[in-house]
C-alpha cells in the first residue's frame, strides 16, 4: 500500500487473483441476463448473514467459507446473488461448490453428489463476539463417496453490504502507516452511490466515468470490473479519522502488472498534535476490542466515530488506539486515546472533547452490526450507532505457511511472531505494528518499509499481499488455485 508515483509497485504477482478470477467468469455467465429475471432463494439470504471464512479444528490449515457474491449487469440496480461454500478438508486442496441445498436460518442440509462432492450438515450461531470470533457452526462434512467427518469452525468475519461503503474516495497515504508522505487531493477519484452505481477516473485526468458492471465479494469487501485492458480491483476498509479505505489495484492483462494506490473518504482529518498516546495496560487493549466504524445516523447520513488499534509489540506489547470522529461525513477530527481520557466498564470518556460513549457487544439482527454505542458526542446528546466490523486477531491468519511460485514463505505462529521468507523476525518483534480492523502488519512502525495486508482469497483461503522496497509479493495458503 505505497504511494502510486513508486515504480517499485508493478509486480508480475496479482493479488486477489483467484477472487478476481471468479468474478470474471461471474461477469461472463450473467452478461446476457436480465437481473429482474433472477429469483434469489430465501434460503440463500438467510445463509447469507453467515458469510465468512471459518477455520475448522480437524487439521491445520482446514476451512469452510460460505462464500457471497454479488454481480451488477450493465448498470443494474438490482444485483445478481451468487452463494458458493467453499471447502478445504486437508489445508491442502479446496473446492469451491455451488450452494443447492436448504438454510432453515440455523442448519445448513446439502446433500453430495459427483458434481457438487460433499454431503454437508452444519448448525450455525451467532457467537456474540466470544473471543473474538462473530460466528460458529458445528457438524459434518462427508466427501462424496466417503465417511462423515466430524467438524466445528468459526470465524471472525462479518458480512459487510455494498451501501456501506458509499462516499467519495480521495488518493492518499493511510495515516497509520505513513502520516509523513500523505498529501493533498482535490478531486475524488471514485464514487460509491445508491443503487449500486460507481463512478471511477478511469484515465486519471479528474474526470469520473461510470462503471457499466461490476461485482463485489461480501467476504473480502472486494470489488472488481474491467475497463479496457486493465482489471481494476478494490479492497475497501477502514483508516480512523480518515473515515473509509480502498486498496485500488489496477492490473494490465497484458504485462500482468500491478499498480497500487491508497484510497480515503476523509483525506486530510485534523490531528491532534499535542496528545501522548496512551499505553496504560489494560484501558487502551480493552477499548481496542470494540475496534470499529461506527455509523452515527441519529447525528447525520454520513457521520461516524471510528475506533483504530494499533497493536505494537515493542513498546510494552499494547495498543495505541486512534479515535476518529465526523458529524458531517466530509470532515473529522482524529486523537490518540490519552492520559486525559479513561475507558473503564466499557465507557469512553473524552472530557476534552465533549465525547462520552458507552460501547456494548452483541449481535443484533435488525441491521447486522456486532457492536454499539450510545452517549455524548461534541454537544450531540442522546447519539446512537452501531458497527458492522470486527477486529481479526494476527493468528487468525495462521494454520499452514503461505507461499507462491516465486518462493517466498509467510508464516503467522501466533500474534506475537511471524517467520517470512524462512528468516525468522525475533520475539519480541520490536517496532512492528499490526491493526486488527485493517488485517494490516507494518515494519518498522514508523516509516514502515514492509507492509503485510492479509485476508482471504476465495480457493486459496488465507492470502497476504506483501510490499516492500523491492515490490509487491503475493502469498496464498493454497497456492494452486487451478487443480481442481
């Protein structure tokens, strides 16, 4: 995730390939439907709201991830639903199988055949944020033609819907990784609006264009499409005070390269300079935990206040916690969680700013969220929100090593090491900075010259787009997509 201007960026690798693959044979089966002739199944909506990349305990590296696509045609408003779940038995080899079965809203009936080669019966739980994870299931799992095998898997994941994301996106650096290098953009290069339209500077001349169709992965936040001969992806997240995130990649299918850009609804937050972050143990790790974006509506359309940890081994192995704040959507405000402020039994006080807020776990049905807030924020009274996201602990991305064809290796052992490249990075791993919310690791913590942005790549399950000096490096958990 480094500047565009840096030739260092184009890479051979893709990253997000085996995704991006997907979506492109979604683009070429739905090109000639009408998306008001498509009946979506209940029982796939209800699957849906399970979405998410679960780890099973049967063996290292083992999998199920109910796995939620939707596709736009040709400027639609109505998307195309597209469920697959996919399945790694082994940590080893994946399959990816089209959803035919029932989902009664708790148990999930498939029955095997040749075709579609696994009989599948799971009951599924919301978890309500036990250590961590947001969801569960528990069950059996049967390769056609075989014996059942006893399974249990969870996930830290939760689905994140299209209109989520609406804003206007800015080109920057993300201020937790190089507050330094960021500068100034007058004019968006992306518009995410109602109805499922986006706008994007195709050329790069400021002028916006819009997108004809589209898809978008419900797992990875992921969108992809196609304008000429180049195949545009975006990672989208969240950056504190600078409101929303988008890794935009641009891949020509000719020389295979990739470009990469850092993209933010709020490029230039006001930062509070004089604040000494605060390392107090406890306090800031437990208000970490409630890491998040969380939609104010009852304050404006597109106000929030979002809660950013940065986990830095090094430096007392805790959290440094940035809080950003907007009431208008456009604007905001960042600040470091300081000696002036306290979280105590899930309350946040800011005296200095006028915010006091009261975060809760659980998990509501009515919109999906994890977590809420209720309180105070700058002369607002009687705010209410809620967020969508969950942090993910560095270990979730663990279980078997990631490499590629090239040779390098990763390797998550716990949330305090990491062996890359086969040489190891010492405990404690002095200076490196990881944010739960983002999936992101970044070496050394100031003027990082690594960064390691993880998530999953649909077949190839755990993936880690790596950047250096030299760079960008894609590593997968699976990384032979093509062998089945």
């Amino acid at each position: 995730m480094q500047d565009s201007q840096n030739p260092k960026n184009a890479s051979s690798e893709i990253p997000m390939g085996e995704l991006l693959s997907y979506h492109q044979k979604m683009a070429e089966k739905y090109k000639d439907t009408d998306p008001l002739q498509v009946t979506t199944s209940p029982d796939l909506l209800a699957l849906m709201i399970f979405n998410g990349y679960y780890s099973m305990d049967n063996t290292p590296g083992a999998f199920f991830t109910v796995d939620t696509n939707i596709h736009i045609q040709n400027g639609s408003s109505t998307p195309i639903y597209d469920l697959a779940l996919i399945i790694c038995m082994d940590g080893k080899t994946s399959y990816r199988v089209p959803f035919t079965g029932t989902f009664d809203g708790t148990h999930l009936i498939q029955t095997g055949t040749a075709a579609n080669t696994f009989g599948i019966s799971l009951s599924f739980t919301h978890s309500g944020q036990q250590n961590g994870t947001t969801a569960s299931f528990s069950g059996s799992i049967t390769p056609f033609g075989g014996t059942p095998v006893t399974v249990t898997g969870t996930t830290y994941n939760n689905p994140i819907p299209y209109a989520q994301y609406i804003g206007e996106y800015y080109e920057t650096v993300p201020l937790h990784l190089s507050p330094s290098k960021t500068t100034k953009t007058m004019l968006p290069v992306m518009k995410i609006e109602d109805n499922y339209q986006i706008s994007y500077d195709i050329t790069g001349n400021g002028t916006l264009s819009t997108v004809g169709s589209f898809s978008y992965n419900l797992n990875m936040y992921f969108f992809s499409f196609t304008e000429g001969n180049n195949s545009i992806s975006l990672i989208m997240g969240t950056a504190a005070a600078g409101g929303f995130a988008c890794n935009n990649m641009t891949v020509n299918n000719t020389s295979h390269t990739v470009v990469s850009r850092s993209l933010q609804t709020i490029p230039f937050p006001v930062m509070a300079s004089n604040e000494i972050p605060s390392l107090t143990p406890g306090a800031a790790k437990d208000l970490a935990q409630f890491s998040g974006y969380y939609s104010l509506p009852s304050i404006a359309p597109l106000a929030f206040i979002s809660i950013e940890a940065q986990y830095i081994n090094g430096l007392g192995d805790d959290y440094v916690v940035m809080i950003g704040v907007s009431l208008d959507g456009v604007t905001s405000k960042g600040f470091y969680f300081d000696t002036s402020m306290s979280f105590v039994e899930n309350k946040l006080t800011m005296p200095n700013q006028a915010i006091t807020l009261t975060f809760s776990k659980a998990y509501d049905p009515a919109n999906r969220s994890l977590a809420s807030v209720t309180g105070t924020v700058m002369g607002h009274n009687n705010v209410t929100g809620y967020t969508l996201f969950n942090p993910v602990p560095l270990s979730a991305f663990g279980g078997v090593p990631m490499t590629n064809k090239q040779g390098v290796k990763l390797t998550v052992v716990n949330d305090n090491e990491v062996i890359y490249a086969g040489t190891q990075i010492t405990t404690p791993m002095k200076s490196i900075l990881y944010v739960p919310i983002m999936y992101i690791l970044a070496y050394p913590s100031t003027n990082p010259t690594t960064v390691m942005s993880f998530g999953t790549d649909g077949k190839r399950g755990n993936t880690c787009i790596i950047t250096d000096n030299n760079g960008i490096y894609v590593t997968y958990a699976i990384p032979n997509e093509s062998a089945n």
